[in-house]
C-alpha cells in the first residue's frame, strides 16, 4: 500500500507563469480502486446556503468586493480531471442570481445586482466550473480550503478526499507546485494560489500555477 509521500521518485517537468518547475511525484502509483462511498462524480449540492453556514461562513444577500481573491483548484483521480462544480455557495434557485453560459456551454452563476431579497451566496464560491475559487467579502481574512469542501459537500482530511483515503489510495496535494504535508483543509486561498490534489495515478502534467 502506499502512503502519501511514498517514492517520491519520479520528477515531471509543470508549466507555470514563471516558467519550468520539477514537482516528484511516485513512481508506479496504481490506480486509486473505487470508494465504496464517497466516490467521484462531486456535484453540486442541492442545499449551498446550510453547507456555507457548516462551513462557518454567513451568507450574504449580494457579492462584496472589499476583499476579492482568486484561488484557483484543480482535482485529479487516475489521471483524469474532476470538474470543480459552478455554484458552490450560491443558491442557483433564487431569481436574483444570473445565470449564463461560458463559451464551453458550462453554466455559470453570479452578478447579483439587485440584491436578493433573502441570503442567496457565500462570501466563499464558485462562479463556474473552471476551478476558480472566489473570495467576495465584506471581512479581510483568507479562507480555507477545508470551507470550499464543506460547501461542496465532499470529506476533506489529512487521509481523506471525499471516499478516497490512505493508506490504501495515494492522496498528493501540490501548493503552487509544491508537495504539501499538512492538512489540506487548513490551506488559505490566498490570491493567485494553486491546489492541485492527486488522487491514484497522477496526470502527466501538475500545474503549479493558475491558468492564465
């Protein structure tokens, strides 16, 4: 079985803004098996507003914009991309969230003006699916990765991401390219972060940096 930072043997080569960064990965990582529970596909949860307050966050009838930060988050299993889903921490039902659609045909959820006429958003969310992470808030103080999870309804742990969890799978997260040893939730979205977790057999490429 391996563990988390188990040979640790393998370098690739990941684009970033800066240039070429090595980031070791394992050699060999098998496939992470199915979960009995807990499992990919993550969608979207269908009661955002009691999740954020899980989360310990209050939700709010507009976006703020007095600390506004992008953290950007990306979620591999065996290789392959786990969509971050568009409107965590929005209630997509209320009639005063907008909603449209990217050139991709992904929907996307926001532009509360006016406001809603009850608590409709998490100052903690996702506008679309394309893994970024929006601090919109009247309070000046980073956010966790541990909150956008709990938002998102999915387990996030020292061991675990959603029902994937060592030792018997090999869980990796990478801040900003680097190997990152300590609890996951606990990781600020800072601006311009990115989190990249790994789950079985790692893509070919980590990003270290978010997409331009």
């Amino acid at each position: 079985m391996l563990t988390l930072f188990a040979s640790l043997g393998v370098v690739l080569a990941v684009a970033g803004c800066g240039g070429a960064q090595t980031v070791a990965i394992p050699e060999d990582v098998p496939p992470a098996p199915t979960p009995a529970s807990g499992g990919i596909p993550w969608p979207a949860p269908p009661n955002p507003l009691e999740l954020t307050r899980d989360a310990g966050l209050t939700p709010e009838t507009h976006e703020f914009f007095d600390y506004h930060v992008h953290a950007h988050l990306d979620v591999f299993v065996n290789a392959q991309p786990v969509p971050v889903p568009p409107g965590l921490g929005i209630d997509i039902e209320n009639p005063a969230v907008r909603h449209g659609r990217l050139e991709d045909g992904t929907d996307s959820y926001g532009g509360i003006d006016p406001p809603c006429s009850k608590p409709c958003i998490s100052p903690l969310h996702t506008h679309d699916q394309t893994g970024v992470v929006h601090t919109e808030s009247a309070q000046s103080s980073p956010n966790r990765l541990g909150q956008l999870f709990t938002e998102w309804d999915v387990r996030l742990n020292a061991d675990c991401v959603g029902g994937y969890c060592r030792p018997g799978t090999s869980v990796l997260v990478y801040v900003d390219g680097e190997l990152y040893e300590g609890d996951p939730a606990e990781i600020e979205l800072t601006d311009g972060k990115e989190v990249a977790i790994v789950i079985g057999t790692p893509p070919a490429q980590i990003p270290s940096s978010p997409p331009v």
